[in-house]
C-alpha cells in the first residue's frame, strides 16, 4: 500500500494516487490543521471519498500520536473524533467495504 507525505502527515492510499487525489487530500488536510470548513469538489469516478477518509484518517493518527507524546509530559491533548455520514445507505455500505 503507498504511503504520502501530505503536510507533514503520513497517508496510507490503497492505490498510487494521482495529482488530483493528492491535491484534494492536501486540502482536507489543511482544513483539518486550520480548523477550518472546506468545500471540495471533483467529478464522478474520482475517489473524493476515498482521499476524503484516508487523509483525515491519516491526520487523527497523527493527533493521537501528538496526544501520547502529551500524556508523557503530563498534559491532556484531545483526540478529534470523525463522523462520516452519508445520505444513503448503500454509500455508507460501499465505503465501509
């Protein structure tokens, strides 16, 4: 499985990503460290829920790995949870396979 290197954040992709998919997961990863909304778009067909889920995955393990470096040190860093949702349940079935 590839790995990126996005902003400092380690992404596992299933496949070898293309210029677009990486663009769309720097941008989801740049909403996640700015704590910002994003609206991202892209054509059918063109794995949006897949960089979609990978880099915000990627950049919780990340936060996870930032709050076990905190807990040594004796502060408390709190870990983001994510919810993703969708509005039909065949989506939500394609994505959990």
């Amino acid at each position: 499985m590839p790995t990126y290197d996005i902003r400092g954040v380690r992404i596992d992709f299933p496949f070898e990503a293309y210029s677009p998919q990486l663009a769309y997961m720097e941008k989801v990863v740049l909403a996640l460290e700015q704590g910002t909304n994003a609206l991202l778009e892209s054509p059918t067909g063109t794995g949006k829920t897949l960089c979609l889920l990978c880099a915000a995955l990627g950049w919780r393990r990340m936060q996870i790995e930032k709050a076990k470096v905190a807990a040594q040190r004796c502060t408390k860093q709190r870990v983001p949870r994510i919810i993703y949702a969708s509005r039909t349940h065949s989506q939500l079935t394609q994505v959990v396979r």
